[in-house]
C-alpha cells in the first residue's frame, strides 16, 4: 500500500480558494499520494485581532506535516499587521526562495521564447524583515540586515542547485558599489563559494544593470541568486516578461520545513468570478510533489498541464486569438487539465521527474567565525534636534564633558555637515554625532553610558545608539559622505 504524505493546506484570501479547489481537483484525479490537513490563515484571522494572521492551531499541523501548499493572502495596508508570507518564513527557517520562470512561447504571448531561468532569492534578512522605527517627527527607519551565514546557505543553495538541474551558469546580483557592507558580503561569499564549484559559470551583476538586461535579454540568464528584496522584484519582473505571471510557482525551502505557493497575490478584484488561472498554484503544487518524492505524480500533471497549454485551452490572462482555440474559466481549466492526464506535450518540454525525495544537505555546520579581534572605538549616536545647522549642535555638544571621546563629525542621511569650513543650513531633524576615541584612548561601554548622561543633562534627545567597532584593525562602519 502506497505511503501518503500528510500536506497542510491553506486556502487564502481573493481567488485563493478558487484556485485551490482547482488544483486539488488535479492533485485527487493525479492520484498524488497525499492527506490533506486544512487550516485557516490570512484576512480572516487578521480580522479576529491575530495580528500575523495565523493562529496557534495552523502553527502546530504546519510543524506536524512540514509541508504546506498556500494560496495568496491578503495583508491589510496599515500599521500593525504582519505579513504572513514573512512570518512563515522566518518562522520555520525557509531561507531559500526558488522561483523557476520559463517561456511557453508560442503558446503564451512574449518577447523572449527563450527565456528559461530560475530566481534564488534568500529568504529570511534583508530589508523585507520589515524591521523599522519612526525615529523623529521628520525620519523613519528601515533596518538592512545580511548576516555572512546567510549568505553563505543561500549562495552555497544556488549552486547545488545548478549542479543538480544540470544549469550551466550562476549570477549574482547586489549593490556592493553603495551598500559595501551588506550587499559587499554577499558578493564577497559569492566568490568565495563559486569557486568550489569551477564546472559551473559565474558572474555578478550590480541589481539595477542586470535588472535592465533580465528585463531586456532574459535568456542569458540561467540561475540568479541574490538578496531578499531585489529577489522579490525581479521574480516579478522574471514572471511578467515570460508571459503571465499567473503561470509561476515558487518554492521555500528549509532544513526542515517547506512552503509552496505562487507568485502571484490575492487579487480580490477579481475573485468569485471564475476566471483567475490556477497555473502558478498547480505549478507551486508541481515543485511541491518533486519535494517529498512523487515526482511520477508531478510529471503526469506537468505534462498533461503542458498539453492543455498547446492545445489553446487558456484562461483570460493569457487568452489571444493567434494561439488560444478556448477561453475557459478557472474549474473548466482545471478539468481540461485532468482530461489530458498520461498525455505527452509535442512542442514544450516533456516532464520527467525523478522518485527521490529531495532533502537539504545537513552535513555543513554554519558557525559564526570569531578569529577577528573586536576592537571598539567609537559610536554614532543619533539625535533628534530641531536645527538648522550642525553647527548649532556641534557649539553645544563640544560644551560638555565629553570623557574619552571627541567629537569627531555630525552628518544628516550619511551627509558630513560638520565640521566644514561654511555653514550649511538644511531642513532635518535628524542628527548623527560620531564620537571617536580621544588620542587612541580605550573605551569601554561604560564611556558609552557616561556620555548618553552628560547628553541627557544637556536635554539633548538622543534616540539611537550605533557603537563603532574595528575587526583586525578594518573599519566595521562607513563613513559619511565628504567625511
């Protein structure tokens, strides 16, 4: 007797259940040997004041199955609320994203028959952490964090990845020409890794100029891999130019937990209305099948899901006259689907999956290296200070008993202002003060807590502290511009 796979199931917000019923349809005439737990997440719980949208009760058949099939959801707009996609994904540890997009020329309409790529975008840091503070009536802050560890699982996935789906080439896309921290250590680990993989290609691409060329000349592209944000945009940007981002599924992977979803969102404008395209979903439900090692399941669908896409039978997104013979809705799509189930597409490629589950490699143990040695040796503290000039807060700071520091430049959004020969007047509330130790002085945190009190004496609004440190004598901080 055949094993099933318990997978849980969330049926989402807009066309989500829509799509869903579609695709289980497919999934129950496939025969896929699975067992469905079903659990309720998204509008409807943000509506009952759970504000990431999921309750305890969907927590706990996600952690017994492992597996979860989602539709879109809805995030309300507004403070307050959580992205779902971005708690489930931290939450269970998804750090890779995949996002396969491929053309289905002549069948669907595009620029670029060609186009046949996968996305890797990590999944857990960046700036879609939504870590952000309103620091002052004028400034808000969102916080970029790329730890090395990261970068190393998601650039190391990547590559195996392209070994194993025999893909030829690897690029990676950052903005280490500005961001030289952040961005700079993802490229850095880049080059460090691709190097233990010498049979497979790679090359770096600043985002925005290989954001041009994705747009531009998708087919020189073979895998991409880059960070949490710029792989949300360019997936998209991957999506639309192949002809309808309604066809793309994506997978999110981790040790052990996976999530599998498309791309697309929630689209309530058109829901109830039997027209959405249940393809990225059934594609999503695709790579799902691969995962926990049913890929003669998920050839019998791809292939028959292929047949139907040269046969002409297409919903409204990508219907046209030249190469659709019917436009169908979103349950008559799903069953012209499974009426070509055991049939072979004669133009696309054939599926042909294999057996075996696939299973992350757990034989690499990421440790934070500590060799460097930590010096610290000053700290930015940020201000909230209603002047026009940092000349104005310089003449007031260097009034105090500064201890072992020195004040060293005062900027505004990473400008240097002060110290310059003429001064210069700008609208800000928003102050960054450097100190930096005095004639080499050591400095211990204590200095740091004896200053913040000779500020706060002083009324000086202090609203954030970022202490300097130099790692085997390199600067760990950036400096200003013109600093």
């Amino acid at each position: 007797m055949a094993e099933f796979t318990p997978i849980t199931i969330a049926y989402g917000d807009g066309i989500g259940s829509e799509i869903m019923e579609a695709v289980l349809y497919i999934l129950c005439k496939a025969e896929a040997r699975i067992r469905l737990e079903t659990i309720e997440v998204g509008e409807k719980l943000y509506k009952k004041h759970y504000t990431s949208g999921i309750s305890e009760e969907s927590w706990e058949s996600i952690q017994r199955t492992g597996i979860i099939l989602k539709a879109p959801i809805t995030t309300p707009q507004g403070g307050g609320y959580k992205s779902l996609n971005v708690t489930i994904r931290k939450t269970l540890q998804l750090f890779a994203n995949i996002r396969p997009s491929v053309s289905f020329h002549p069948f669907t309409k595009t620029l670029h028959p060609n186009l046949n790529l996968t996305i890797i975008r990590e999944n857990e840091e960046d700036l879609y952490a939504g870590i952000e503070y309103r620091q002052t009536y004028n400034m808000y802050e969102s916080v970029k964090l790329i730890s090395r560890i990261g970068c190393e699982k998601i650039i190391r996935y990547a590559f195996e990845y392209a070994v194993k789906n025999n893909r030829k080439k690897v690029t990676c896309l950052s903005k280490d020409n500005i961001m030289k921290f952040s961005d700079g250590v993802f490229h850095k680990v880049f080059n460090e890794i691709a190097k233990e993989y010498p049979q497979i290609n790679n090359e770096h691409y600043i985002i925005d100029i290989g954001t041009a060329r994705l747009a531009t000349k998708p087919e020189i592209f073979d895998v991409i891999v880059t960070s949490n944000l710029y792989g949300d945009i360019i997936s998209d940007v991957a999506a639309e130019i192949s002809g309808s981002v309604g066809l793309a599924g994506s997978a999110n992977i981790g040790q052990y937990y996976a999530m599998f979803e498309a791309v697309h969102g929630s689209a309530p404008d058109i829901a109830g209305k039997d027209i959405a395209n249940p393809s990225g979903l059934l594609n999503a439900a695709i790579m799902m099948l691969v995962h926990i090692g049913q890929g003669d399941i998920a050839t019998l669908i791809e292939n028959a899901w292929k047949k139907t896409i040269e046969d002409g039978i297409h919903t409204t997104d990508i219907y046209n006259e030249q190469s659709s013979s019917k436009k169908v809705g979103t349950k008559e799509f799903a069953e012209e689907v499974t009426k070509r189930l055991g049939q072979i597409p004669t133009k696309l490629p054939k599926a042909d999956y294999p057996l075996i589950a696939e299973k992350q490699e757990n034989n690499i143990e990421y440790k934070i290296d500590t060799k460097e040695v930590k010096k610290l040796v000053g700290t930015d503290i940020f201000m909230n200070m209603d002047v026009s000039s940092a000349h104005d807060i310089a003449d007031k700071v260097n009034k105090l008993d500064l201890g072992n520091f020195e004040l060293k430049t005062i900027s505004s959004k990473g400008l240097k202002l002060w110290p310059r020969d003429a001064r210069y007047e700008t609208v800000s509330d928003h102050w960054c003060c450097r100190f930096m130790n005095k004639d080499g002085m050591e400095i211990k945190h204590l200095d740091i807590t004896r200053l913040l009190e000779a500020l706060s004496k002083a009324n000086i609004d202090f609203i954030k502290v970022e202490n300097l440190f130099e790692f085997d004598g390199v600067a760990g901080y950036s400096l200003a511009q013109g600093e």
